[in-house]
C-alpha cells in the first residue's frame, strides 16, 4: 500500500491529469508571471535560492583544490542544473499559495512537509539526484578513456590540454552532447511534475507520465522552454553562479504558471496544506523501519483501517 501511494497516490486507479496543447505564447505568459511572482516577495525567493548557488561554489572548489578531482569541475557545474528542480520546490509553494490568494508568507515554505504528496515528492528528488550522480560517473568515465586515469598536473596544465589539443576538444564535445541526453531527460520527466505533486495527490509514478504526456503534446514549444531554461542557467551562472539568485527564483515561479497553462484544472487540488490529525500507531518490532518513518509520508490508508 505504501509502494502504491508513493507511485500512483492516494488511488491505485488515478485519473489521468487532462493536458492542454500550448503554443509560445504560453512560454512568455510563464516567464511573466514568474518574474511577477518574483517581484512581488524577492526577498523570499533570493533567501530560498541563495544556497543554490553557494553549493555550486563549493563544490567547484572543492574540485580545484583536489587535481584528481578537477576533471569534474566543469560536469559539476554544467550538470548542477539537474536538480534544479529540486531547488525550486519551495518557489512552486508560493506561487501555489500567491494564486489561490493564500497567505505567501515564507514560513509557509515548509507546508510542502505536510502535503499528501510527500512521499513522491521525496522519490522524485531522489531520482533527479542520482541521474546526477550517474552524470558524473559518465563524464569522469569519459576523461579516463581519453586522457587516462591519471590525474592532471595542474590547473594551468588541465585548461591547456582541454582547450588547445584535439583530444581536449573530443571530451568537450562528446560530454556535451551526452549532457544533452542527460538534461532533456531530466526535462521530460520533471517539466511540470513538482508543480502537480504539490497540487494534488497524484504519486511519483503519475506525476512523470503526466510531464512526458505535456513534452507529446507540445514537443516544439517545450523544446523551447528547455532552451530558455538552459540559456538562463548558464547566464546566471557566470560569473560563479551569482545570478541564479536571481535566475532560478524567475524560472521556478515561471515552472508553476507554465504548468498552470498544460494541465486542466482540478476541483480536487489541495487548496491548503494543514498537519494531518492522525494518531501515533502502535507497531511492533517486525515493521522497521516503517515503524520510525510518519504515517502522512505514505499516505492515510492506515488512518483509516485503524481508526
């Protein structure tokens, strides 16, 4: 039972999410709106965001400090955008709550915790994170079949080989047009699936199926959004991911509105995030580890069989 919420939601024969056919216009309706959104609590957005880019120079140092490491400075950096998503939870929450007219406060960020959806949400950033993972594995993998398993030099030594030497330019294209794979994947699976888990109880499982229904029906105008997306990304990234204090609040508010535009309505979304009311089970030894996880995280089936 829990499985089952966690892919599908509260029902284990959903209705399907009805997506809507958009044109480019939509794209520039979303963009508007986020940057209205953003405009209207930037304070919020830049303190939900600012971590973003802060990991991001972290870890580019941390690479530039270890050489055996620094092959992966440039992957880090690229593919960081995958779990963009992931980042920009919160951001869906206010414009959630800015368009149902409630209150957008930025405490009510971590009402996402109390959502029925919880546990896809959770499977779903699970996801994201280990395609980046493997995207590392692949990219390091890459420079050991072209450069070998020994580590650069130094920086300067690096830079020059990847820039001035055919082979350096061979790992830049070959990584790149595997990122490519890599990213609309990601786009694919993750275009507006956040944005529906956060609204109703739909499961990981469905949740993704809805994103690759939206990237069917509408495949010129969201090849589209994935190129402004990526083309805000990497100008928010230079220099040292500064702007996408500013980019990623933009683009996560944008990411609700434009969900807005490709899925119907639902009469049944979660207009208000509350803690469920539910009583602290009895379970024996033999449940672990469900026993130490929140009943709400796997939905209130067990509420109800046990009163």
């Amino acid at each position: 039972m829990a499985n089952s919420h966690i892919l599908v939601g509260a029902s284990t024969n959903p209705l399907q999410p009805v997506v809507r056919r958009i044109s480019t216009s939509d794209l520039y309706y979303a963009l508007a709106r986020g940057y209205d959104d953003f405009a209207a609590f930037p304070s919020h957005a830049l303190f939900l965001c600012v971590i973003y880019p802060v990991v991001g120079i972290l870890l580019i140092g941390w690479t530039f400090g270890t050489l055996s490491l620094l092959p992966l400075a440039i992957p880090i950096a690229a593919g960081f955008a995958l779990v963009g998503p992931v980042a920009a939870i919160g951001l869906y929450e206010l414009s959630r709550r800015r368009e149902a007219g409630l209150d957008s406060s930025p405490s009510h960020v971590f009402d996402v915790l109390h959502s029925p959806s919880l546990s896809g949400i959770i499977t779903l950033s699970l996801l994201l994170m280990a395609i980046y993972l493997i995207w590392l594995v692949v990219a390091q993998a890459l420079y050991n079949v072209i450069f070998g398993y020994a580590a650069p030099a130094s920086i300067e030594q690096f830079i020059s080989d990847l820039l001035t030497t055919p082979r350096g330019w061979t790992l830049i294209f070959v990584r790149w047009g595997i990122g490519f794979l890599f990213a609309a994947l990601v786009l694919s699976i993750s275009a507006i699936s956040f944005p529906l888990l956060l609204d109703r109880d739909v499961g990981a499982a469905v949740a993704m199926h809805t994103s690759l229904r939206v990237m069917a029906a509408n495949p010129l105008p969201m090849a589209l959004w994935g190129l402004i997306v990526a083309a805000l990304l990497v100008i928010g990234s230079i220099p040292f991911f500064v702007g996408l204090a500013v980019v990623l609040p933009v683009l996560g508010h944008a990411t609700w509105h434009l969900y807005r535009r490709t899925v119907e309505p639902d009469p049944h979304s979660h207009a208000d995030y509350q803690p469920l009311a539910y009583k602290h089970l009895r379970r024996s030894a033999a449940d672990f580890p469900v026993a130490v996880i929140p009943t709400h995280w796997w939905g209130k089936s067990d509420i109800g069989e046990n009163g």
